[in-house]
C-alpha cells in the first residue's frame, strides 16, 4: 500500500462483461453514430491515478452515468469520485476528457461532470473540466500529461 493513499482500501467492483456489438450494412456509408455503450467502451479501461485499477472497477464510472445525443452531437459523462475529498478528481476528469477528444470524432461536445453531492468541490472541479482554457494549460503541464499517458495506457491483462 503506497503512502499518503486518499482513499486507501477501495472498494473494488466487477467489470461487466463486454457485449459485442453488431455490424449495420449502412454503418460505413451514414454519417459515424455513437451511443452510450461505445463511450463506455472506450473509457472504461482508463486506470484510476492512484490505485491498479480501472475506473470501471472501481466504479467512479458507469455506462448508466453516460448520456449521448448523437444528433446534437454531444456527450456527458458524469463520475462519481471514490472518496468526497478526493485530490485526482481533476486529474480523473482529465483523463476521460483526453480520451474522448482522441476517440471520438470531432464534432462532438464533451461535458465531464462529478456526480451532484460526490465532491467536496463539485462545483470547481466542474468549471476546471469544462474551461477549455484550463484544459489547454493543464495539457501543457508535461508532469499531468505524462501522468494522464499513464492512466490511458493499455493493460493486457
């Protein structure tokens, strides 16, 4: 166990397992739809930046806390910190920003929320994630961007 743990002892969740999805004839000629399942997908792997876990496991995500409207082309993703003080909310938020912005196609608007009453900082926390001056800056920090790397990199396990 690594010192000065926020939230030392978890409680670790089990991952769903991944439903396979089915090819649409018209999926390679329409305009790229993207639904609650495929955002999950895609974040689900993504590992907490204190723990060796997923944030899946550890459920600060969850597909029910993913809202999509493709037609409008917008997202959100709402999560839910471990602990109310926790000090990586920023950096988890980060996290599932950075990749959606490389997942997903362009057009669309990703807004990442903590869940209402989860955070001490709900508020502020809110305002750093959705400010895309301060995402600019905070991914010109090699320091957060490697740690943010980190967090995104795949495991095989």
């Amino acid at each position: 166990m690594a010192p000065g743990l926020i939230n030392a002892n978890p409680v670790i969740y089990e991952k769903k397992e991944r439903r396979v999805r089915s090819v649409d004839d018209n999926e390679y000629t329409a305009a790229e739809s993207i639904d609650q399942l495929e955002v999950f997908d895609h974040i689900r792997d993504i590992k907490d930046p204190e723990h060796p876990y997923s944030l899946e496991e550890l459920k600060v995500i969850t597909e029910d806390a993913i809202e999509v409207d493709d037609k409008l082309s917008y997202v959100r993703v709402t999560f839910t910190p471990t602990v109310e003080h926790c000090s990586m909310a920023t950096v988890i938020g980060l996290c599932l920003r950075v990749k959606l912005m490389r997942s997903l196609p362009q057009r669309y608007k990703v807004d990442i929320k903590v869940a209402p009453g989860t955070h001490a900082t709900e508020a502020a926390v809110n305002k750093q994630l959705n400010d895309k001056e301060r995402v600019a800056a905070a991914l010109e920090n090699p320091n957060l961007v490697d740690m943010v790397d980190e967090c995104l990199a795949p495991t095989y396990a």
